[in-house]
C-alpha cells in the first residue's frame, strides 16, 4: 500500500484526488491538510464522499506527512514550491498539481506568475508529468510537476504531428474550451452561475499562463521553437476542455495512421476514427484524452480535437496515474473509469 | 459469473446499465438488443463505452437471451409484458426497469398506462423492487418490477413515518424535482436544451403516472390507505430527483432517531443530520439516496427532503442491486459509487 | 420626466433597474451610487448596457440624489435603513429593494435580519409595494417597502383564497424554487457555477427570511394568522422564480373564475386555463406573474403554481411599477416586456 | 404601418420574428402560417406571447399573404423558393431567413443543400441581406437573402481586415461556437438537454453548410478567392454564437482604428477596447455584434473575438433591420434592445 498525503485538499482538484484515491485498490489515504478547515470532516465539506472517506482535515503541522511515500499537492501557485525541499529531502515523493515545476526557465516563470521562484535548483529535477512522453523519468522522479489542463490537452493533440515533422510549427493554433471547475472551487464573480451560466466568452486572448507551458512541451517535440496562438475560452459546462488545433501541413503521411501508432499502447488516450468529434461528456469523470483528426476539403490545414476532463486526465487523474508510474502499480490501477453519460 | 441479457439497450437506462456492469466483478454481458440499431457497437452510439464494452447491439431473436441467467428490460412501458413469460418459462430471471409490473391492480395500471395489461397472472407473482422493503421477496423472485424514479425517492422519504404511524396519512404532501434525462433519449421538443435549459416547470401536476405507484407503496406501510398530492416538476440538471415531503403530524417521537435506526443497515439510504439538505450532485452517478429531516419553528409539519439519482438508484443502479440479491452476491458489488462532485 | 437616482448598483437588482430605466420613456436617470466602483462606467461593469447607459457610478455623497424625484435602494440589507430618513426630508420619494422596511414587527425583523433596527418609525409609514393589493397607498406614498421575490409569487398565488375564506389557513404550504441570480452578485463559493450548475437542493428549510414577511401578507389577507410552511429550493437556472403552493380546500366555490375575476384588471398578473402549467421562461425578463390552478383527482387540496422573474416583478420590475403608480404615469410604462423564449 | 406576414411561424426564428414585431411601433402583424398547428392561438404554443399576440397559426392558404408588404420566411431550407415567386409577382417583397437565396452559384448551393434548386433565377435578384455591406441594394431589393448565423459573426469580423487587404487570405480560421438554439425547435436526439446539456463538441468539422456562404462573402471583401478553414461548435447555452476568429498579418496598420472606423456608423455593430472579451450575454435578445481584437505577444497573428446572438443579429433581428431599410424606416426601429443581463 503506498501511503498519500494530499496537501491543501479543499479545492476541485483536492476532491477529485479523494474520489479517485478512496476507491484505489493500493493507496492509503493517510492525511489531507487544510489550515483553515482543520476538524471538519471532510465530507461535511464535500458530502458525495459521506460513506466513503471518515478523514478529517488536518493542520499541516499535525499531518505526519514525512511518513506519507508521496504527497500531493492540491494547493494554489507558490505554495509546493515552499515546502517540497523538506519532504523530498525525508525521502517523501512529491506530485505538485500546481504550476511550480512545470516551467524550467524560471524567468519566464517568474515573469507569468508574477512572484519570485523558490527553490530554482528543484525545478531542475522536476519531471513533467505527461506519461506519455515522460513515462521512464516517471518511473525514477522524486518531484512530479503535474501538467496543467490546457496543456495536457493541446500537447496530446500535437504531439504525433511534432515528433514526425509535419506541419508548419512556426504557426499553430490552439483555440481552447474550458468548463468552469477549471477556474477553481474560490469565491470570484466570474465563475458565479448567474454570469458563467447561459454565456459564451474568450478570456485571457492576449496571453495565458499555460502558454509557455505548453510553448516549452510543443519545442521540445519539434526540436525546434515553435508559434503557438493559444486562446482559451469559458464554456458552461462544470468539466471538461476542449481543444481544437490547427496546423498547416508541410509534408503528406497517412496522418490517421500516424496518430493511432503513436498512442497504440497508451491506456489513457484513444483515437477516434477519422472525422469524428469528440465529446466532453464522454470522458467525464474518467482519464481519457480522446482525439479525432479532420482535414477539411482535402486541403493543407490539418484540425485535431482533443476531449479532456480537466480535473481527471487536466489534473487529479493524471497525477494519480503518475502515482502508478512512480510505485510500479499498473498505470491504469484505480482509473479504469467510465465517463458519466448522459 | 452472472450471464446477463439487456433488452432494449438504446436509452439511459440501458447506457446506464451498461456503464454499471461494465465494471461489475460477477457480471457477464451476454447480450444487448436493439432491433433498430442491430449491428451497431455499442460504444458507437455511447462513447463513453469506448474501451469499455466491445459489444454490438443486436437483434433480439439472436440473443440468445434464453441462455442468460437474468434478463434486464430497458424498454418502454409495455414491452417487457410482451416477452417476460416466455423468458421466465426458460428459468431466466427477469428485472424490468419499466412499469409493466409495478401495479398489482390491473384496472388502475391499464387506466394509468391507458393499453391492455397482456399477462395480469405474472403481476401477482412480480416482486417491487424496493429492497428497503422486500429485500427477503427479492432473494427468490423470478419476475422483479423495479421501482420508478419518483417513486424510490418518495417511498423512502415517508417510509419510517407511515411504518411508525406518526403522521396524518389522509395529507401527504410530495412535491418533487427531476432532471431532464428522466424523460428519456426520446426526440421530444419539450426535453430539448433550448426549452427545458434555463427553466423551471410543474407538469402533470394533475395526476401523474407515478401516483397510483407511490400511493400503492404507501398504503402499504401505513395499513390503511392514504391521500398522496404529487406534483413533478422539470428542472434544468441532467441527472437527480430531488423530493420535498411534508407530513403532518399526529404523534411525538425522536424522528432523525426514527429515521437512522429504519435505515442503519442500509446500504445505500443516508441519513443526514438533522436540518441538513441533500444535494442531487452528492449522488451524481451514485447508487445512495441521501435523506434529511426538518421541522420547521418546531411546528407540527415534517419536512422531508430526499435526493436519489434517477439513473441510478431509480433506475439501473436499483436494478443491479436487485441483481445481487437475487444471485446471493454481495448488495453493494459493484455500486460502491462515489458521486462526482463538482 | 421623473428624476430618478439608484443608490447601490453594482448588485443584480442594479443593472435590471438600468436595463428597465434605460428604455423608460418618463424616467430620466440622473445617478447611480457605488462608493467602491466611483468612476467606473457603468457599461464596462455590465456590458450589455453598451450604447443604452453613458452614466459612471458617483460617489453617494457626489450624486446630488436630494435633486431626484425617487431613489431606488438596491443595496445590501440595512443601508436603505440608514439613509432614507435624510432623504424623505428633502421631498425625494424613496423604494427599497432591500428587506429593511417589509416587516412592521420591528422585533420580528430583527430576529431574522440579526442587527439593530434603525428608523422603526419609518416602518410604520412605510408601504408594502404589491400593487395588486396596495394600489391606492401607493399612489401617496412616500416611501415604499418593494416586495421580496419569493413574497411576491407566493402572495400572488394565495391571495384570492385567503380574501374568498375558501382554505384552511393553518396548513399552507408553499415549496419555491429560485433561479440562482436570487443570492446576489456576490462572491460565495454556493453560487459558483461548478456548485450550483447541474444540481438541486433546499435551503433554510427551516426557516428563511422570507417567511416572516409572506406570513404578514397572507395573515392580513386571510383575517386571521396563517400557518405557513415554506421551503426555498436553489435550482440551476439563472432566473426565475417557480412556487407550488398547497391549499386544502375548506369549501367549493368556481376557483378558477375566483381567480381570473380578482386578478382581471391587474395588468401583470396572467391567470392561466385551469390545469396548465407556467414556465420561468414565459416570464423570463418580464413583469409578469403567470399563475394557473390544479385540483389533482379532484380531491381537497387545491395547487396553484406561479412563475416570476426574480429580478423583474420580484424585484426591479416591480419596482419600476411602483414608481409609475407613485407619480402617476400608466402603471405599465417602460414594463411591456415580452419574456425571452427561448 | 407595414403589413407582415410570417410563414412557418412555430420555430425559433418565427417566435423571435413575433417578440420583435409585436413591439415593433410600424409593423403589423397581418398572418402567420404553419399547416400543422392551423388554428391554435400563438400564445397556446409560446406562451411568453399571452397578452402580446393574440393571432392564431392559419393555413398558408388562408393567410391572404398576398396582402401584405412583406413576408418572412422562417421555415426550414427549401420552402422559400417553392414560394417566393408568386409572392413577388403580387408585389409582396420577401424576406427568406433559410438558406434558399444565399449561395449565388447554383451548383454550390446544391451541393451543400442536398436537393435541386426551384428557381435559379430569382437567386441572381436576390440581395444577401448583411446591411453592414449592402445597405444600398437592401433599400431596393425585392427578395432579401437574409444571412445565417455563423456568417453574421465571421464576416463582419473578417470585413475590415479583407477590405483593407492586410491579412493572408490564404489561411483564414474560424473557429465558431453555437448555442442549442441554433440547431431549431426540432425534436432530436443530439439536441436534447441530456445530451447537449454539461457537455461541449465540434460538428461538421470537416465541413458545415455555413461554409461557402462565408466563403462567398470574404472573397467578395477580399477581393480574390479566400482559403477559410471553418469548425463549429456546440456549446450548452440557449442563445448566442461566439466566433475566434485567426489571420496571419501581412501588413501594419492600426487595427483597432480601424474596425472603429469602418464601424463607426452601423448602429448594431459595437467594437469593444482593444484586449476585451465579448461576452455571448452582453447581447442576448440584442440585435447587436460586439467584436473584439487581441494581438497576443504582438506577433503576426491577429485575434478576432465576435459574439451575437443567433436568433437576433443572426436570423430575425437582422430580417427585421431588413424591413427596416426596405421600407425606409429609421434602420433600429423596434430594435434598440438591451441584452439580458444576468
């Protein structure tokens, strides 16, 4: 049994951890952190766990989180970057859900996150935590950064067309849909149902923090830097994303073919036919990417969609995935999950 | 292994069926029928199923449904009275999610129903599904008439007070809510997004199929038979019914006390604390009704507020759990559900 | 040209008022108050009042509201309270959107408002803003208590009955379901889309600040104290407001014609055919309250259902029709709104 | 007063025809055909019409079209042209908001539509009805072409950069999301609340009929043929289109002045500030288009955001301006709407 910590579990991903982490055959919840909500039971707070988790959260200080063999982090920005070096240095692992370790150019982190950088020398060590590219330094990482949930997304919908060089990476769009979890379980206008309910609207247009994220992922698969225009956009539904990409093509293969190969032996990412369209819903509530390519009047312009559960396969799902990959349990073990239809 | 038949297997109680039995440990899935969509993949139709069910629905005269030990009816009203008999005659046990053998009064169903009830005989010998109830009957039945939405909710709301004799049962009270899925995957102008999104209604509010149902149920736990107003409404949300219950009172006693010690071996009946409110997302996907109690300024009228899922524990989650029963397997195999939230 | 000034209007009963007064042809808006959003426009707030509203939110103490015919107070609870005496000397009408002057009993109010109350003499003089029962006292008045959400539809609802004597008045019950712009433009994590999208409950079931001001009503209008029990629902829609009110019937009389007779000359109140069902929708922006009656098999109790758009004939709209009244312009000036469908 | 006709008045774009007219201070509203429903009062099928429209649906033969000045066509593609011409030749001008009139080139049109073309001819005469464009033949024209919904929002948010002729022609994207709306008050399946509820899709990504309507139009703008790769969406709102809308840059100017400038006079289109979001709200029920342009990391891509609402600046608030321009009203009459907000 591998022993988990959860480290600010009051938030959407926190939740999502516990949903999946009560039902997984080999992991034992030990101790889920919160200062604020320190006593209350966790399903007072989250009432679909009653009957399942009898954890109470906890202060930090009381946690014993250095006997956990891993801890997540379901906590804001800048908070895993304060306290992974102690635990990683009792030996504990650490899967930080946050966008700490994510970017390796702690300028460019600094820059879009607006604070200054921690402890730089561990982003160093970090693994991305996108196993299917990363699979083998999952195996052995002692700090995970978790990929956010655009990225995971739009990387996995990229990716075959990078690696095999075919498209013109000097002009890649990726016009992104979000569902509302992803803003977060905080008090904020925005996200209320009353403004967020029945509209439609882009946001952050002119530059969002998971740009540079997946700008770092998408130049490492093309060997070369690439242009990406990233828009994303507030969608009303709870979860969900949805990525639509556009590449120009610069060379002909059977591009189908070449999607299917790539993630033939991946469990979480599934290749529709060609044509099809992917829906959120079929992949809410379970780690699932689905993909489906199109290519419109036969011309040079290749569409990918891509489906992702922003809090499973966009956090809580992948992490606990990376879980697997870390303790040598099946990759899948806890995640075969059903999406929720209708 | 349980060989399992599904008759019917195009709407959501069939998807939903399947989603349940998909990951059941001791169920086996024979065959899924579809006269229309005979050849079809199922996960073509339901792709939330993709990866997780490789069958094809097919034509019900090659099913084989004769050799499956339980055969699931996901049909409309009516069916299932067509071709039970023949099945059970066969030693195939049978679970019907529709009305078919829900009224042991024939007149009043056909009246209800407004057809002809093709084999009265076989209603007398169905058991109500209800396992709250006639858990003992269920073990041994062949025929099992599983319970409607409405009615699971509302049964188990009044059903320790009407036992207990402690209110007035001439003036029942259930005003209840449902999703929008509980009308079925039927083309129908009034269950479409743009008309039943952003809305709320009362319909049938002068008499509803699900009346004569509950008030069968309810008679029966007081001894003496009652007067039930039942209002059903449609409000925006895919799944959930929600049931709000008020009861007038004739005598004094320790109502949450009455409530948890009537439910305290149940499975999948969750009392609140007292003055507490159910949410329908709490059993999002989850086989639990969730129950709590008020009285508001200390009056002399109980309200009761219960919140299933309609998919699941009133609908194929109940069916399941009959199942289990049935075959002497563990209750909760399989429907150890935890409701996704957010 | 009425001279009109809203005190507060950043808040959702605010932008209707805008919404309403924008296209009013005898108002002429002359300030709109916010301390915190001083400076801002308006339109960049809420941008659907883009080329309707050139107006900034003043400072109260820079917005020279003593020049005004009428101020709206679509404040918090508690402020009106505060300012309205200062206000009355000056000759300017006052309408309060908030609660503060609804319940005559100052120590009733209290309780449920839990502070001090600050102009009990006010009160007194103030009146009850439902025109359908207040018409003549407002024309004259001074200051007016504008009706609750939930007070207006359930009022409505009963109202004939209780005048006729035709329903045993100690047994009310009224189960309401509102839209979730009902709890403000407020950020509390209840609210949030990802909380309150897909999802049904009841809240303060127990008791809610509503009651106390629909029992002052329906006591007045019966003769005689009512017994009220009243159960407030939250629903994912973003207006609206849907209560299903129960009666037991204490005589006979055409209760349809009772109806459509009391309500014949009420320019917003919509008397349905017996046995139909209003939707949220059919009202959605507009001032109108559709009502329609149900005897369910004919029995004792009698259902009436009613529909309003919370912030329009629950809120701003009517509001707006006071104001009309108060000086004396057609009472449906500025409120011929047709609700959106679909 | 104009005399008005509607034939095909049960859909969404006939009851948004009829809240428009029924407000409209020069329209009267003559007849409104639907061979179905021949008989039944307007308000009995919408019911947001009682006490705005008292007209009853009649036979398209009984309607004494022939009588009036104008007649709307909101029925499905294909109706128009069977009937136009013997309208035309009565004098009666005609507004068609299907598809029949749009396509000049017969062929294309044939292609996209699936059925022969009735009348060829009166496609030539035919002006496509986009008053930001063609204002001047609109004033003329017998038989208006009214534009669909995606085409409203991706040409006028392409318009100023092709007239211009900075931008790559080549490689235009439009990446547009829809409400349910759009899909018509048709009962099927994928448009039902439970399915298009809480979950979000591409459709025809590989090619929608909207396609060569917008592709006509840019090319007319630009000047030389345009390559324009076009991916609707579905997205779970009632009303609204929001189209993102990419162009590579092949030219410097001042982009923002200019949609200001080419804008400056259209009273229903808004630019917002250089970085806005257009909100699908901020115009919901508003014949308005807020259009928005973003640079992001001031590269050579630019970003155009355009939100309408379909049923309004997309289909019958546009037929109305129409009208308006046609009969030398003032061009917003009866359209100075606010969107409803929340």
């Amino acid at each position: 049994m591998v022993k988990v910590g959860i480290v600010g579990g009051t938030g959407y991903t926190g939740v999502e951890l516990l949903r999946l982490l009560a039902r997984h055959p080999q992991a034992e919840l030990v101790a889920i952190t919160s200062r604020k909500e320190a006593g209350m039971p966790v399903a007072d707070m989250f009432p679909n766990l009653r009957g399942h988790i009898d954890l109470r959260f906890c202060d930090p200080q009381e946690a014993g989180l250095d006997e956990c063999d891993v801890v997540f982090f379901a906590t804001p920005n800048g908070i895993a970057m304060q306290q992974a070096r102690e635990l990683l240095a009792t030996g504990v692992r650490v899967i930080d859900l946050a966008a700490d370790f994510r970017i390796q150019d702690i300028e460019v982190w600094q820059k879009w996150y607006g604070m200054e950088h921690a402890c730089a020398d561990l982003v160093a060590q970090a693994v991305y935590g996108l196993p299917e590219v990363n699979r083998e330094q999952i195996k052995t990482a002692r700090l995970i950064a978790n990929p956010g949930c655009y990225p995971t997304a739009v990387q996995l919908g990229f990716l075959p067309l990078l690696e095999a060089g075919l498209v013109d990476e000097r002009y890649l769009i990726a016009d992104a849909k979000s569902g509302v979890s992803g803003a977060g379980r905080k008090a904020e206008v925005g996200a209320l149902f009353a403004e967020a309910g029945d509209n439609f609207k882009a946001y952050a247009a002119s530059g969002h923090r998971h740009l540079p994220e997946i700008s770092q992922g998408l130049t490492r698969y093309a060997g070369t830097p690439v242009g990406l225009t990233f828009v994303p956009h507030l969608t009303p539904l709870i979860r969900g994303i949805h990525a639509t990409l556009y590449a120009r093509l610069t060379g002909e293969a059977d591009f189908q073919a070449l999607f299917e190969q790539r993630y033939q032996h991946e469990p979480f990412v599934d290749v529709l036919p060609f044509g099809a369209h992917p829906e959120t819903r079929s992949v809410r509530g379970a780690n699932t990417c689905r993909i489906a390519l199109h290519r419109p009047q036969g011309g040079d312009m290749l569409v990918i969609l891509a489906a992702i559960d922003n809090l499973v396969k966009g956090a809580s799902g992948q992490a606990v995935q990376n879980m697997n990959i870390m303790f040598g349990l099946p990759e899948t073990l806890g995640l075969e999950l059903i999406g929720l239809l209708p």
